[in-house]
C-alpha cells in the first residue's frame, strides 16, 4: 500500500505543482482532499484554529455565512463585519476589528474571494493593507473556490497564508476535489493546533507517500481529470485565460446594461468594480417568479440559470462565465435569458445581444 507507483505519483505531482503555479505561490504544501468546497473549508478550521478561539470572517454574502456557521459548528468563535447587498467586504471594517482586538485573540481572518451568490469579488490587497495596518497578526485565509482560474490570484505577492478551492467551478472538472495551499507560517500553526482530526491532517498529510497524502486511496479519476483541467488552462496560457474571462463578462454586464433599462431587472453588484468574472447575479423586480423564469429558459431555450441562495432566494438569477466557456455560448446563453424574459412578460431594455457582440468585436 505505501508503495511509490510510478503512473499515479508524477500525476499527482503535476497537480501539485499546477495548482502552485496558478495560486503564484513558490512553495507551499498543497493538501488534496476527496471533498467539495465545504470539506476544503472544514479542513482549514481543522487545521488552523483550536476549539474556543476567534476567527474574522468578513461579510460578502451566504458563501461567508456558511463557512462562519461552519467555524461556529466546529466549536470556533466566528466574528462577522456586516455586509451590505450589492457591496465588496469593506477593509476598513475589518481593521477596526483587528485594531479592538489588542490581545490578539482572533488567529485568522477568513475571507472569500468571488462569492458566487451575490456575484461579488472583493479586493483581497485591500485586505491584506487592513490586516498589516491594524499590525494584527492573524493568518489571512482566502476562498478561492469560485475565483481560482477565472480571476488573477497571486498568493505570495498577497501574503496570503492559506488559501482553499475546489475542483468543480473555474477548474472545470466534476465535483469532488477540495484542496489546501499553506504556506510555512500556516503550517507550523497547525502543528500546535488542538482540533481533534485525522483525515484532514496536514501533519499527517505532508509525506511523500501517496497513500499518505490522501490519508487512503488516492482519487485517481479526480487528479487525472484535474492534470487535464491545469494542461488545458496552461497550454491557453494563464493571462489568455484571466483576459477571456474578463472579456466574457464584460459581455454580459453589456447585456445586463441594456436589459436594465426595462426597470424589472439589473445588477445586484452595485459597484461596478466588484462585479465578478466569474458570475453575473441579476437582481428581479419584486413579483416576478425567478423559478418560473429559470424553467422556461431550461425547458424551452435549453439554457441553465442559477437562482439565488440564502437571503437572496427568489429575488436574483445568475448567470455563470466561469471555466470552460466561449463567447458562443455566452451569446447563446444571453439569447435564451432574454427569450425566456419575452415569454414571461418580464420588461427589459433593447440591444442587449447587439451590446455584447459589440463588446466582444472591438475586444
Ligand atoms: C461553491 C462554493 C463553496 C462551496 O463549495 P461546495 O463544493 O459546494 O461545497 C465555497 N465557497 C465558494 C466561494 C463557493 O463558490
């Protein structure tokens, strides 16, 4: 069983060595589990943070509430800065936080990149400024899994200690990879960490041995798929894949622009700048029934929409342009969101398909 096997080995490797190069980080231990985003994230609060001990997770929606109720389940104290709809994570609520802690009782500030429920990417060197300037030691931890191959990220330039992300969003793969990055400093705390674990030991994990690092039976058709996802975004080229998704979106938000102007819909993302390149939430007009709207794009124009989750249930649809996509499809898909809009009656402005070609042509 603890035998080197010389076809899986250079395989895992490679995604090792992959998901580095994409995070920009020179040389941190990366952990790949056999889990979906909510594993990744149990994983660090296993690993980073004793039962009984603060972390700060600052509010960017219900992908930050979710992992605050996951750290409260685990036994650690999840302290919150409020979030406004439609806002970025506010970094100067978060150093007046870390500057009242004087005792430095919060060890980590866990915060999530893109949160792919309200379409809102917050800018993470904003972060790092409001950690450094309120000279508050806590870990930086980001949430990648919605960002990671759709927007830069730079872990090392960022002084981020730990950052997690999974294998089904900008990765392109099926679910059910999660995985760890951390960097000394994040490793040597989990050494000292109390959290009862065994399947999420980085401790146990960081060994050469394949049986080891996956603390059992390595997924092999998981870490094969994800060797091709990282080829695939390599051979594109890193900055050709960050441009077509800036490009893609900027498509979309055109489309959005002009729909908007029939006042039934628009950006949830009030500040421009914070919109996602991952995806687009759109905001309803109270009384329009967003299921209704998602069945007959799904059943009639055979395009998928997401709704909305957690508060903003009912009230957005969202369109994704992440990972494997073209601007075929987004102009496929924009036309199905719209034709489905005209069966429903739902008002919106013209020009939004002719706006997101044009956006695409002059590109
Ligand atoms: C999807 C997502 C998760 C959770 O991932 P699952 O695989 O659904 O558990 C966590 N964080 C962000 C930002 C996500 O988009």
């Amino acid at each position: 069983m603890d035998m080197a096997d010389e076809r899986l080995d250079p395989v895992i490797a490679r995604c090792e060595q992959g998901l580095r190069r994409l995070l920009h980080s020179a040389s941190g231990d990366v952990f790949i589990y056999a889990c979906n985003g909510h594993g990744a994230w149990e994983a660090v609060i296993a690993n980073l943070v004793s039962p009984g001990q603060r972390v700060l997770v600052p509010g960017t929606g219900h992908f930050s509430d979710s992992w605050a109720l996951q750290c409260t389940a685990m036994g650690v104290e999840a302290l919150r800065t409020t979030w406004t709809e439609g806002l970025p994570i506010d970094p100067d609520a978060v150093e007046q936080m870390l500057r009242e802690d004087t005792e430095h009782t919060i060890v980590a500030v866990f915060a999530v990149h893109t949160d792919t429920a309200s379409g809102v990417s917050s800018d993470m060197s904003a972060l790092r400024r409001a950690i450094d300037n309120a000279r508050h030691p806590a870990l930086f931890v980001v949430d990648v899994v919605a960002s990671l191959g759709a927007a830069p990220f730079a872990m090392d330039a960022l002084g981020v200690n730990v950052v997690l992300g999974a294998s089904q969003k900008g990765l392109m793969c099926p679910p059910g990879l999660g995985f760890a990055v951390a960097d000394e400093r994040a490793f040597a705390v989990s050494e000292s960490v109390t959290t009862p674990r065994y399947y999420w030991d980085w401790r146990v994990r960081k060994s050469p041995l394949a049986y080891r690092k996956f603390c059992g039976t390595p997924p092999q058709n998981l870490v094969f798929g994800l060797q091709a996802a990282l080829q695939l975004i390599f051979e594109e080229g890193l900055d050709q894949v960050m441009q077509r998704h800036s490009l893609l979106a900027a498509a979309v938000h055109a489309a959005v622009q002009c729909w908007s102007a029939g006042g039934a819909v628009g950006f949830f993302a009030t500040d421009a700048q914070a919109r996602s390149t991952s995806v687009t939430a759109i905001q309803v007009a109270t009384g329009i029934d967003v299921d209704a709207l998602r069945t007959v794009a799904r059943e009639r124009f055979q395009v998928a929409i997401a709704g909305g989750l957690g508060s903003l249930q009912g009230r957005v649809f969202r369109i994704g342009h992440l990972g494997d996509v073209n601007a075929p499809m987004v102009l496929g898909c924009l036309g199905g969101v719209q034709a489905a809009m005209q069966v429903q009656n739902i008002a919106f402005g013209a020009g939004a398909l002719d706006a997101a070609a044009d956006c695409l042509a002059r590109a």
